[in-house]
C-alpha cells in the first residue's frame, strides 16, 4: 500500500513539475515585455484563487506534490496579476 502512495506521488510530482514549469515562461515573458494585453484580469484572477484552493486543499491532503506545484504556481501568477495591474493601459 504505501509503495503504491509513493508511486503515485511520483506521478503527482512529475505533473506538478512540467505544469509549473510550463509556467514560468509566460511569466518571464510578461515581465521582459510588460505586455499584458492578452490577459483578462477577471479570469487571471479567477486562476489564482483557485490555485490558492488548490494549495489549501494539497496542505490538507500532505500532499508534497500539489504543495510545491501550487505555491510556486500561485507565486508566479500574483507576479501576473501585479504585472497586469502595473501596465495595463487604462
């Protein structure tokens, strides 16, 4: 039983790290540009709050997987978020 929580962690783990990762670009490019255009704030915010539940929700589980993949996730897109706010044309 416990070989098959650690297997599937593992599993959780590797998803965590390409989703998050895929990320990171969009966030690098957002801050390089300051073209924030394509994001809608309402979604974006809509995103991130999720992922908040998500956070919790892994912190409950003691789930290692979803605690790094949503805390640097939720990082990431309050680092959207300010972006959005700082240079979106009014």
């Amino acid at each position: 039983m416990l070989a098959d929580i650690d297997y599937i962690e593992g599993i959780g783990l590797l998803a965590a790290a390409l989703t998050t990762y895929s990320f990171l670009p969009q966030v690098y490019k957002t801050w390089k540009t300051k073209d924030v255009s394509a994001f809608s704030i309402t979604t974006f915010s809509l995103f991130f709050i999720g992922i908040i539940c998500w956070l919790i929700y892994g912190i409950y589980k003691q789930s290692l997987s979803m605690i790094l993949a949503n805390t640097i996730t939720m990082i990431s897109s309050f680092m959207i978020l300010v972006l959005i706010y700082k240079y979106r044309k009014p």
